[in-house]
C-alpha cells in the first residue's frame, strides 16, 4: 500500500471516529490538515511552503467566510423584525386544505428560497406544516417528505444559500449564472414532485392551525413594512446585485424595522445579531422563531476553512491523481455527472456534513468538465441534495428531527433525487459513444 493510500486512510478513520463517537467533526478535519502536510513534506515540500499552500487553499473560499457572517445576521434579523413572522403569517392563509401536501412542498420551497437555510425553514414553515398535518391525522411520512423537498429546494439555489454560495466561491463562477442553470435543469423534477405529492396525497384535508398566526399576531407588528427586507433582498437580487451588497442592504432594513416597528433595543438587536435568540427558551415562540445568528455559522465556517484548506496541497502533491484518473476513467461510462453523484454520494457518506461533502467532491471531481459553470451545476444537482439523503448525515437528519418526524421519510422527498436522477438521464442519453465527456447543459 502507498504512502497516498496510508495518508487517505488516516484521515478518512478519523473521520469515522469523530461519527462514531460524536466527537466534533473538527478534530478529524484538523488532524487531516496535519496529515495531509506531513504528506507534502515527505514529498519534498518545506514546512514554509506548504503553510502557504495551506493559506492559499483558504483565501480561496475568504469570501464565503464573509458572507457567512452575513447570512447569520440576515437570518436573525429577518426573525426579530418580524419579516419572518409576517411571511409565516400570510403564508398560513395560503394553505388549500385539499392539497395541504402540495401546499407544504411550495411554501417551504418559497420561505428556503427567501431565506436561503434548509435548518431555518424547517424550524419555522416545516414545524407549522408539521403541526396542522398532525393534528389533521394526515400521513407523516409523506408531508415530512414534502417538508424535506421544499427546505432544500431553496438551500439549492436561493442567493442566499450558503452551499450554492459556496459552490460558487469553489468553482469561481457567477451565483447568479448558477441560479438560471439551477433553475433550467430541475424544473421537470419540479413539476414531477408536484404532481406525486397531489396524487398521493388523496382526498384528506388538513385545516390551517389559526393559533399559529394568534401567535404571531399578538407578539408583533405585522405591518407590511416588516416585508420590505426580503422585498429588497428579492428585487436587488432580480436586478443581479452582489450579494454581499444585497444583504447589507437586507440587514439594515430589517434591523432598522427590529427598533422602530417592534421596539428591540439596539442592545438587544447587537445580542440578536450574535447568537439569533431572543425570544424565552421554550416558549412556542422560541422554538418556531430562535435560530440564526452569527454564531451559528462559525463552525460550518471553520470546516469550509480547513476543509478547503487541503486544497492547495493536493494541488501540488499527487495524493489524490490516483484517485482522479480511476474517476476519469469512470466517467467514460458513468458520464462525468454520474461519476459526480457517485463521488458526491461516497463523499456524503464519509463525511455525514454537506458543506464537508461539497469540498471534497470538488477536489475530486474538478478535472472532469472543462467548463467551471457545468462543475457547479453538476455539483449543486448533486452533492448539494444527495447529503440530505445520507440517514446518518446532518444535512436531512436535522431537518427531519426539528419538524418531529422520522428518518423514514426520506423516501418521500422526491426532489431531492429527481434532480439527479433527471439529470442524469438527460447526460446519459448526450452521451456519444466513445467520448469521455458529455455535453452537459449550457447556461446561455
């Protein structure tokens, strides 16, 4: 066995050490980032090189870290100020009981796209679903499954997703140009998941819970004023806006509403900003509104860190060319997206963590498609929703256990392995024979 074989397996035991005991993920990703420079050392690299290949590796995704930060701000300001209460508020009206599964699939599709977090809807739309399916006596399987599609149909391709960020910052492509390819290869998964959640659903129907909305209407001002920060988010993100602006503007506004429309007090608010909980720990208020929060992105922030810090070695060393060319040479047959997904579902199952999942199926798979845009959509029709399907992985585990439901609902979610299944029939079917690329979908 080789030293790159010794050098992997190392740091793949610790990663399965750090599941088994569930030990933080960290401690694995440090002692891969020890490893993995020992490994370039050995290979004739000094120890100054290979800390600046380890920093070049990291300000690689300095970006994200940012935007990272403002996504905790985003997510606890939109709560406070009411602009996430409002939505839920409105939204709950929106619901056809006769279709309420259908219902459920679009109204977490709508509050993971405003807000980006799969985590964050599902503690605030999913649970109010969840609730109303319960008390309805309706399948939980099924609205649990539904519940799952939506929170990730956003955390795909929302703006303010920190994976479709991230994927973004990885392959040094356009977020927006990303969104419009996103959109161009799952609207069929879409309408598709649609339709089984009518047909399957029946006839059952599942009545709006009215003290929800009691709720909200008697602990905020619910003025319309409160919905100008998505407003602005939406329209500064439509006129193609960077990001990083768009949520600065987003914040201010929101904060600004937090003080003047519903009286937080600065101090308060810098609180809010920091750890995303305001309201009384066990209150119904709190377990639908507390979350977000800078500090609830600081270790997904240190893992994208580490994680991509590895880059910058394996960019000069060969620790992973052997793994690569057996991949090029799979791709032969499997297609290049279907030895992404392949990869994405292995990386998923090793790393039980999407944003962990993302990276090293980038490190991997980057050499097969010469164009960075098709890498990120491949990516983002992949590993991005493959990582919720992982039973043991965080990424639907969570979810799932905040909305009350069980693991076995997973069968339910149908967007999120329609996307890939889809689009991996269209690679397979472009495929020429005897070609080791296919022509994936352009984004025009």
């Amino acid at each position: 066995m080789g030293l790159e074989a010794w050098v992997l397996g190392a740091f793949l035991t610790a990663l399965a050490a750090c599941i088994i005991t569930g030990t933080e993920l960290l401690y694995a990703l440090l002692f891969g980032m020890f490893c993995f420079s020992w490994y370039a050392v050995k290979k004739g690299r000094t120890p100054g090189n290979v800390l600046r290949l380890l920093m070049s590796g990291m300000a690689r995704v300095g970006n994200i870290i940012i935007i990272f930060v403002l996504i905790g701000c985003l997510t606890a300001s939109w709560r406070v100020s009411g602009t996430i209460p409002f939505i839920l508020y409105h939204s709950v009206g929106l619901i056809e009981p006769k279709y309420f599964v259908l219902c459920t699939f679009l109204l977490c599709c709508m509050m993971s796209f405003l807000t980006g977090t799969s985590f964050g809807t599902s503690s605030t739309m999913g649970v109010i679903c969840m609730m109303i399916s319960n008390t309805a006596g309706l399948n939980p399987m099924l609205t649990a499954g539904s519940i799952l599609s939506g929170v990730f149909f956003g955390d795909r391709c929302s703006p303010m997703s920190s994976s479709a960020l991230l994927v973004n910052s990885l392959t040094e492509t356009d977020i927006y140009r990303n969104i419009k390819g996103m959109v161009k290869t799952s609207w069929v998964p879409f309408l598709i998941t649609c339709v089984l959640y009518i047909a399957l659903a029946g006839n059952i129907a599942a009545e709006p819970d009215h003290t929800v909305t009691a709720l909200f209407e008697e602990n905020f001002s619910l003025s319309w004023v409160t919905a100008m920060p998505a407003v602005l988010m939406l329209l500064l993100a439509i006129l193609r806006v960077d990001v990083k602006i768009a949520m600065g503007v987003s914040i201010i506004a929101a904060s600004a509403a937090a003080i003047m429309i519903q009286g937080v007090a600065p101090g308060e608010l810098i609180y809010t900003l920091w750890t995303g909980g305001i309201f009384e720990e066990g209150s119904r208020l709190a377990v639908l509104l507390n979350g977000g929060g800078i500090s609830s992105m600081v270790e997904v922030g240190a893992i994208v860190l580490i994680s991509a810090s590895y880059s910058g070695i394996f960019s000069v060393t060969p620790l992973l060319s052997g793994v690569k060319e057996n991949l090029k040479q799979t791709s032969v047959k499997l297609t290049p997206f279907g030895t992404v997904i392949l990869t994405s579902l292995l990386s998923s199952m090793v790393s039980c963590n999407q944003s962990l999942g993302t990276i090293l199926t980038w490190q991997i798979c980057d050499d097969l498609y010469q164009d960075k845009e098709e890498l990120a959509i491949a990516l983002e029709n992949s590993v991005i929703l493959v990582a919720a399907l992982i039973p043991w992985g965080i990424a639907g585990a969570v979810p799932v256990a905040t909305i009350g439901a069980e693991i076995t609902c997973l069968p339910a979610a149908f967007y999120l392995y329609l996307v890939p299944a889809w689009n991996l029939w269209l690679s397979v079917r472009k495929q020429k024979p005897g070609r080791s690329r296919s022509n994936e979908i352009r984004i025009s």
